[in-house]
C-alpha cells in the first residue's frame, strides 16, 4: 500500500523522486550507460541482426504529424518532481534538444504538429483506485493544476510546457489536446484532432518512453495510423523495479512503423539535422 496517511509506508516521496533516492544511479549503472561503453555494451544499440523485417515507412507530408506526448517541465527540467528517477536517461538521449529539433524541423516543413499533454485537478486525487504510478504521480503532485478551468498557478509549474518549447506550442497553430489522464489517448481528443486534419501519419516523441509514449504508440496504431517513434526523442525512469526506457525500446522495435533517431526523422521530414 502507498497510503499518505500510512507512517510505514516505503513508496517514494516528492522529495525523494527529486534527489532520486531510488537508487537511480545504481540502476544506471546497471544498464551500463556510463560514458565511453562501447555499442556492445550498449543495451540500446540496435541489434546487429536482427529478426524482424525493416521498416519501409515513407512520409507524405501532408498526412503527416509530429505528436508530442507530456512535453513538461516535471518530466524533462531539473526543477521537475521526477527528475531523480528520469534525469539520466533525458540526459543520456538529449532527449530535451532533440524534441526541441524536431518541433523546429516540424514548424520548418509545415507539417501538423499536436501535443497532448497530462494534467491532475482535485477532483482527480479523488480517484477510489489506482494503479502503482497512478499513486506515486498524485502523492508527489505530479502535474497539478488548480482545476480544469483555472490557469492559477499553472505558468512554470511542474504542468506547464518546457520554456525552449512555448514558442513552437503557443504559435497558434499546434494543437494542444485535451489532457490524457493515465497513459494512452483514449481520453483525450488527439485522434478526432488528427483526423479532422486528414492525418494517417504520425512521427511520436516525447515522455516518458514505456508509460504515455508508448501508450499513445499503441492506441495511434489501433486506431489506423502510422506510427514512427523517434526513440532518442524519449526518455523513462529507471528504477529497482525495471529500466522504463528499454522496455519501450523493445516494444517500439516489435510495433511500430519505424524506430527512427531524431536526425533520421528530421530526414525523412525533409530537413537537415
């Protein structure tokens, strides 16, 4: 149990997810991504032969989109409420410049861009179940806001948007969904917006990498899309309980439509990276 009112309890606390005191730097360790570790010892490396066909996805342009999923400051700052747990791995991937890369290249070719972004309100920590990550977001206050109709508090908070990012957001012209509330967009508007621009293809980045990214990739799919993930655009905690990061990494190889880094989907978007 993860009770708050519970003395006993050993789930994380706000402040430890902000120090990482999860062991984080053991787990990452673990993995091997210590600087200067060879691609055999890379547990990300793609395999040198693999099993599965490669992939023969092509862009056209006009149906296509660049999603973002939760694009904010308490999943990719420092000053965010999970940083402990999934700075390394944001670090690791520069996964804060290559989303910022890709936006840019996205608004260069004019393609449909959409972010869909995860927020909390009261009423939310009202919830009478929870799954595990469910508990840890509202007992850290992860993505909080005042409520659904209320923007007090919201600017540089752990909900609002990346500040390198708000210029590509608050064009005018990106769509920002409905908030999803667990992981996927089943509860959110992102396919009826994608629809009502004819768009069937989707280039997918954003946090985190195993939870609302991989998610999204799983319903885009489902509902008839496209899907190419810009796997060097993610990132995941990492934690005792497992590496979030290859454990989407290994789900993206078997699913998706392509597994792209970001200089090859700034490519395939008709850019340069």
């Amino acid at each position: 149990m993860c009770e708050d009112h519970d003395p006993k309890t050993t789930c994380i606390s706000r402040r430890q997810a902000l120090t990482g005191g999860v062991a984080a730097a053991t787990a990452m360790a673990a993995v091997g991504m210590a600087s200067g570790a060879s691609a055999a010892e890379d547990p990300y490396a793609d395999p040198a032969q693999p099993a599965l066909p490669p992939s023969n996805m092509k862009l056209d342009l006009q149906r296509t989109a660049l999603v973002v999923t939760d694009p904010q400051i308490d999943f990719l700052s420092p000053k965010g409420v999970t940083w402990g747990v999934v700075g390394k791995s944001v670090e690791h991937h520069n996964t804060v410049q290559n989303i910022e890369n890709l936006f840019i290249a996205a608004k260069q070719a004019d393609l449909t861009v959409a972010v869909s972004p995860h927020y909390y309100y009261p009423t939310d920590h009202g919830w009478r179940f929870e799954g595990a990550l469910e508990k840890l977001m509202h007992k850290i206050g992860m993505f909080d806001r005042k409520g659904a109709l209320s923007t007090d508090g919201f600017e540089n908070s752990g909900a609002d948007f990346m500040p390198e990012y708000k210029k590509f957001i608050d064009d005018g012209k990106t769509i920002v969904t409905s908030p999803h509330k667990l992981y996927g967009n089943e509860s959110n508007d992102l396919v009826l917006q994608l629809r009502k621009q004819r768009i069937d293809q989707v280039i997918l980045s954003g946090m985190s990498a195993n939870l609302c990214t991989e998610s999204h990739m799983r319903e885009l799919l489902e509902q008839g899309f496209e899907v190419a993930v810009v796997k060097d655009a993610t990132a995941a905690a990492m934690l005792p309980e497992g590496d979030g990061y290859l454990a989407a990494l290994t789900n993206f190889r078997y699913m998706a439509n392509a597994v792209w880094s970001t200089e090859e989907a700034i490519k395939h978007m008709g850019g340069r990276a």
